[in-house]
C-alpha cells in the first residue's frame, strides 16, 4: 500500500486562533506557502500581521524572505517544536 505524507499549512488570528486560511499539500514549498498568505491577506485587507514560523526550508527561503519584507510583516522564527508555538496552533486546530 502507498502512503503518502501531506503537509498542512494553517494561518490563525493570534488573538482568537480563529483560521484565517489553510490548504492541505503534498509538498510545501515557500511558493504554496506565500499563497496561502497573500489569500489570507485578501480575506482580510488592512491587517499587518506577524508570520510566527519555525526554521523550515519554506521559511528561510529568500523568496518569502522578500515577500515578507514587501508586504511589510514582522516575520518571527521559533525552533522547531517550540512549545509555545505548539500550543497555539493545537488550540487553534483543537487538537
């Protein structure tokens, strides 16, 4: 049987943990990832968000760097499992 991995890549309010946008891929590169932001964005124009990431290659990569900086965000990398970060993504997916 063939298994496959799928990566989610969800944003949620900070303050409601409410989700903003999310999409289910089998890979995630920084482009699916700077999509999923911009739609988020178009969800909700006028907001200046904070992106919260861990060090992941999507992350890092010059282009959402860029992206990032464009758009005027505050972009703050946490390590990986970082139990803070955990925390709020679990209470925004209950999980």
């Amino acid at each position: 049987m063939c298994q496959r991995q799928h990566r989610l890549c969800s944003i949620l309010d900070g303050y409601s943990r409410y989700i903003v946008h999310h999409r289910i891929r089998q890979q995630m590169t920084e482009r699916d990832v700077v999509i999923i932001v911009q739609r988020a964005l178009e969800a909700f124009p006028g907001c200046q968000p904070r992106i919260i990431s861990d060090t992941g290659p999507q992350s890092i990569a010059n282009d959402f760097k860029a992206f990032v900086k464009i758009k005027g965000m505050d972009h703050v990398r946490t390590s990986p499992y970082f139990h803070r970060a955990m925390a709020s993504w679990s209470a925004g997916t209950g999980t």
